[in-house]
C-alpha cells in the first residue's frame, strides 16, 4: 500500500496532478497610466478700491481755470464791480485768449453803466512781467503807434503809420485811487484796432460794430504782471475822459 502511494505521488508529480497541479494564472490588469497632476501657483490677492475704478475717457481732461485766473476775479477794481446790475465780468475761456503764455484773462461788459465812458474792460494775466510786456509792445507795433510819442497826459497825440488814427504812448504815474507807474497808451480811431489773436475792437459786440471811431488806452499793471485795456465806442471821441479815469487810478487791479 505504501508503494503504491508513493508511486501515485511520484506520478502525479509529473503530470501536474492533484495536490501538484498548477492553477491557472490570474489575468492581472494592467493599471492605466494617470497623468502626472500639474501644479499652478494660486496668485497672491491684490487689494482694489472698491467700487472699481471706471476706466478713464480718452479726451483730455477739462481744464480747471488756473490760481492766476482766478487771482484776477478777486482783483477787479471796485469802479467795475461796485455796480454789478450794469457792470457784468467773466472769465474769458482760452480760446479768446488775446495773447499767448495768457494765464487769465477777465473782460467786463459796461455797456449797460450809462454813467462811465467805457463799453468794455479787458484786463490779460501773465505769469511774469516779461510776457505782460511783450503783449503790451505788440499793442503799440500791431496797431501802427511807436514807443514814447506824443504826451498822454496832456493828451498831445500824433498819428498812427498809416494816418487813419492818433494816440500817444508814455510812461506813467498815478497818484489817485491807487499809486502806481508803467507804460500806457491812448489810441483814438479805427475800430478795427488789433487787440490780439485776430481779436478786434469792432468784434467786442454790437456796440462796436458800427461806429466809425473808438478809443482805446491800454497800460501795464506791474504789480500784477497784467494789461488792462479800456474801450469806449460811443462815437464821439470820449479819449479825454478815459483817460481822467485811467489816472485818477479807477481801473488798477486791487482798488
């Protein structure tokens, strides 16, 4: 009996019997490769105003009138703003700009004040004296007159280049209403006198559009770094009494 076992062992030993057999192998799934994970940094908040900002239009930003034009609002002479029902002044926006490096410009429109010889009032701004009184000069040249002619303040005029106009050009001192010295000029004549930037005294308005004569003095203001010109179109040769007005010193900024 026992060789018998043995021999069946032996046996199955060979041909893979029973307790020798070999199992079946076990399909084993090959893992599916994942894709390696990918690493982004988280960007680090940054603070914003809140509401945010709208984006800014492309035009340039409007202009906020500048300190010098403003400096001249406060500085017009209490004989225009003391009766401001008939005397009415405004800031001239730059495209009137009479002259350039203008850093204000105020005109003032008396043509409703019966009782003053002026219709208008303009008075330019400059940063410094030095451009002030280049646009004084280009006054004198741009309307045929030369530097130190005549006697204004007798009123001693001579005529302009082409003979169509008088003035006289001096320096001056005040000693009425406000003490000061500078360059001054009147001019009596063509309404067609040049006041800047293709700007005329004929172009002021209806007042001065259809007279045949007009006066213009027009001075320095040192104090300010300004000039002021004085207009009157009524007609009739009213250079005597602007130019009482002038030195008894009513159009001086700060009076």
């Amino acid at each position: 009996m026992i060789v018998l076992i043995f021999g069946y062992l032996g046996v199955a030993a060979v041909v893979g019997l029973v307790p020798f057999k070999t199992a079946a192998p076990v399909a084993v799934a090959t893992p599916t490769p994942t894709a390696a994970p990918t690493f982004t940094s988280t960007p680090t908040p940054t603070s914003t105003s809140f509401p945010a900002a709208k984006p800014s239009s492309s035009g340039s930003p409007s202009a906020t009138g500048s300190p010098a034009l403003s400096q001249l609002s406060h500085l017009l002479p209490s004989y225009i703003t003391g009766d401001p029902t008939h005397d009415v002044c405004s800031a001239e926006p730059s495209a009137a700009d009479v002259a350039s490096g203008v850093s204000g410009e105020e005109f003032c429109d008396l043509t409703q004040n019966q009782s003053v010889a002026e219709q208008y009032v303009l008075y330019a701004g400059f940063p410094t004296e030095g451009p002030a009184t280049a646009y004084f000069t280009s006054l004198i040249t741009a309307n045929g007159m030369k530097a130190t002619q005549g006697n204004c303040q007798n009123l001693t005029l001579v005529n302009t280049s082409d003979g169509s106009s008088k003035y006289c050009e001096n320096t001056y001192t005040t000693t009425g209403t406000k003490s000061a010295s500078g360059s001054d000029f009147v001019f009596t004549g063509s309404p067609g006198f040049e006041l800047g930037n293709t700007f005329t005294v004929s172009t002021l308005g209806a007042v001065c559009a259809d007279v045949n004569s007009v006066d213009v003095l027009g001075f320095t203001d040192p104090s300010y770094a300004a000039v002021g010109i004085l207009i009157s179109c009524l007609g009739n040769e009213q250079d005597q009494q602007v130019n009482s007005d002038f030195l008894a010193g009513d159009f001086f900024l700060g009076s």
